[in-house]
C-alpha cells in the first residue's frame, strides 16, 4: 500500500505504476457521486450508501473512512483473490485507511504487506504543487496542507518512505521498492534446506 | 552482503554492481600468493600469515576463514569508515562469512546489515556452468559442486534470495534490492514527526 498527503502526485504515480507486469490496482468502493469522466469499476465502485453498508456489515471491506460525508473503502474480496493468483496488489490509500489495514487479523494480508510512504519535500513546496494544479481555493488549500501535515507525522509506520522529487524518480524508486520486496526469502518457497 | 555458490556468476555480478554510484566494494585480506594480473588493495590486500594473525588478535576483522590453507577476510576499518561517510558498502562473502558478521555486536554493522543469496537454478545447471567456465578439473568440479549444495541450504537466513538466471536479470533484481533498502524508513533520518 502507499499513502501520501495530497499533492505528492500520488495519484499520477499510482496511474504509471498501473503498467507494472502482475501488479493489480485495487480499486476502491466510494459513495461519493460518478464525475464525468469516470468508469465504475475501473476508476471507483460506485456504490450507493446502503449497499456500501451492507458490505462493511459483512466485513467485506479490508477498510473504510467517512470523507467529507462520503465513504470510501477497500473491498477485501478482490485483493485476496489477486493475492491468491500471485499477483501483487497495489493499495493507493490514506494513512488512516493504512492503520486500519496494518490491523487486519487475515494472516494473507499480514504476510503480503508492504507499505510506502510518499513524502513531500515540504510543506511550502506542498504548498506550490497545489497552487499550481489551480483544482483548489485557497481554503481548500490551507486544510489540505493541514491534513498533510498531519500525515506527514505518520511515516515511521511505512517499512519504505520515498522523499518525493521528481515522478521520474519517485517511480523509479517505487518501482525498486516492488521489485526487491518480491525476492524476499520470507516470500519465497523453495524446494532447497 | 551477498553470498552465492561457485558458478552462480556472483563475481562478475559483483563487479557490475561496484559500478553502481555510491556503492563501495569491500576489498578483503587474504594470504593466498597474489596471482599474476591481481593489484594489491583493489582484489585483495596480500597479507603475511603473521600480518593477517595479528589483524584478528586486535578484533580487527568482521569474519575470517581458513580456505584450502590460506586466509581470507573482511578489514572491519574500511567498513565502519565508509558506513560513517553515507556509502553502502559490498562484501562478496560465503555463507560461513556471513554467519560470522550476522553476530556481529557491533551496533553499526547491525544497522547497516541486508543480505542476498544468489541461487543457482539447480545443481545440473551449476555443474554446466563450471564445466563451460573450463578452469576446474572433474575433481574439482565435484568438489564444487558438494561445496554449493551445502551453501544452498542456508538460504533462509538470507533476507533476500535472487533465483539466478541470466546475469541481466540478476544485475537488474540485485540493483533494485540495493535501491529499495535505502528507502526503509527505519534507515531515514528525517525531521518530520
């Protein structure tokens, strides 16, 4: 799984990281309303707010927040079966989400982890990044560099922190990062001693 | 640290791994008669018996072992020296050697410890590989080839094993697994949180 604070191309990361040989995205479930553009399946699961409950009910949801009124969440299903075909699966997720996910009881999800935080250089280039993607006004920009602030506590929790610079080398680490957790000897089962 | 059997390539991975950019290959000691074509401090420093005995009396080398009647091992200066400037350093080490630094008390080497363990695809294969490398005759050749069935079965105490295959992919996984363990947040020094 990976967590940034927003504004760390985060999400153009997790997008070029998608052409990765036998990595699955996994994607999320959101009650959120579609945006034009998006597929459901593809960019979200739209749900509506019954049927997202009735899968948290079930414990069909790896985990789940309540953003800004909506909710967003993992659903387990599809991730153990990718796991269970040998595909590494990719979790694009918020800091809370990754707690909740750390305390899974399924030992499948236990043994496959492997988180990364995405860290901003700082808080004023954070600042600049948001500035120039112009999506936001300057009170949505101030609470996300508040949130980000507060995420940015929480990387000491990731096995892996990437000190974002450019894509180019955030990938190319990221990219590292998936490779090397792959030759594991803990991941590996070999016939030999 | 890496380790591999004789015929896994692990010496001409190495030396395609000393290019990499702040990566610095441990040069070990060893009183084995210094061959034609080898410089003194860049394939060994070519110590006496009594010079190399009076290195481990003063706990001045990381491991040692005794091959075929001459010494080998690992100057624990260089090590902690590069270690202290920022510098991974390489120690192309057999498995006995690793055993030896892997209980090391030293705090810094524990810290800056990752090892890999090159597998050879399986001992057919091996024994190919020696044979077509033509430097060994059949004895020992089998000699090798027992040596190598032994090394095989510590794997596990390896973090990471590399399934060798061709030299390419070998690099390729070697260099991401170098990359991605200077991204472990344990191994960061950062101010944030």
């Amino acid at each position: 799984m990976v967590s940034a604070p927003s504004g760390t191309g985060k999400t153009t990361l997790c997008t070029n990281v998608r052409q990765t040989p036998d990595l699955v995205y996994s994607v999320s479930c959101t009650t959120r309303p579609q945006r034009p553009g998006e597929q459901d399946g593809v960019d979200y699961f739209f749900l509506s707010k019954s049927e997202f409950e009735k899968k948290m009910q079930r414990g069909e949801m790896l985990e789940h927040a309540d953003v800004y009124g909506h909710y967003y969440g993992t659903p387990k299903g599809p991730v153990l079966e990718h796991l269970a075909a040998g595909r590494d699966v990719l979790l694009d997720i918020d800091v809370q989400g990754a707690r909740q996910i750390r305390g899974s009881r399924d030992a499948k999800i236990q043994e496959a982890l492997a988180d990364i935080f995405i860290m901003p250089p700082d808080l004023e280039e954070l600042r600049r990044r948001l500035q120039g993607r112009g999506t936001e006004n300057a009170q949505q920009i101030a609470k996300r560099i508040q949130a980000a602030d507060a995420e940015m506590a929480d990387w000491k929790s990731y096995r892996y922190t990437i000190l974002s610079s450019s894509m180019e080398e955030d990938l190319i680490k990221f990219r590292a990062i998936i490779r090397a957790e792959r030759y594991l000897s803990r991941r590996l089962n070999l016939h030999h001693g």
